[in-house]
C-alpha cells in the first residue's frame, strides 16, 4: 500500500472511530415528547423544564443570529450541490445539509407552538 493510500485509510479510520464509535447518541439522549411527557436523556421533565423550553424556542424562533446561521448552513448546502459537487457524495452531503437544517426548523417551530393543558 503506497503511503498516501495509506494516510488517506488512516484518516478515514480515525474519523469513523471519533465520529462513530466514541460519540454515540442513543435514542434517550434526545428529547421525546409523547402527549404530556417530555423526556431528556432518560429523565421526564417536569412542568416548569418544559414550559421553559417552549419560551426558549420561541426566543430562538426570533433571534436574528438564528435566522443568519440558518441562512449560512442554507448557502453552504446549496453551495456544496450547485457549485462545488464532484462526486455523488458531494450532491449527498449538500441534500443532507439542507435535510437538517430543515430538521431543526421543525423542531423549534413544533416545540415553540407546543400547548400546555
């Protein structure tokens, strides 16, 4: 294996294994909410942790810096597809950009329009 094949496999290992294999995000990390319950890493928030994250999604639905990071991660996405996509995987990484940060608008727009009986 030439030394350049063999930096690029290197890189790619200890990507997968920081990325992957160290940094693991299970499923009761994240924020569940089912009819009243809301959980966060494992635990059920009580009323006032939740009518707190529900303010603070509705400040965040209306700080300037979210709408300019929004607009970056957008010009980006769009950049990386339109302009700078060599390889599949290039037109991929650009869709999954835009996948998240469509992700995340949902996310705060469902918490911070959340009801509380």
């Amino acid at each position: 294996m030439e030394e350049k094949e063999q930096h690029t496999l290197q890189k790619h290992l200890s990507h997968f294994l920081t990325d992957d294999v160290f940094n693991v995000i299970i499923e009761e990390d994240l924020l569940s909410i089912d009819g009243k319950e809301w959980k966060h890493q494992g635990r059920i928030l009580d009323i006032t942790e939740i009518k707190n994250l529900i303010q603070q999604a509705q400040i965040l639905e209306k700080l300037k810096l979210w709408e300019i990071l929004k607009t970056e991660l957008k010009h980006h996405a769009q950049d990386r597809t339109a302009n700078k996509s060599k390889t599949e995987a290039d037109l991929i990484a650009g869709r999954l950009m835009t996948y998240i940060v469509k992700l995340l608008e949902n996310r705060v727009k469902y918490i911070s329009n959340f009801k509380i009986e």
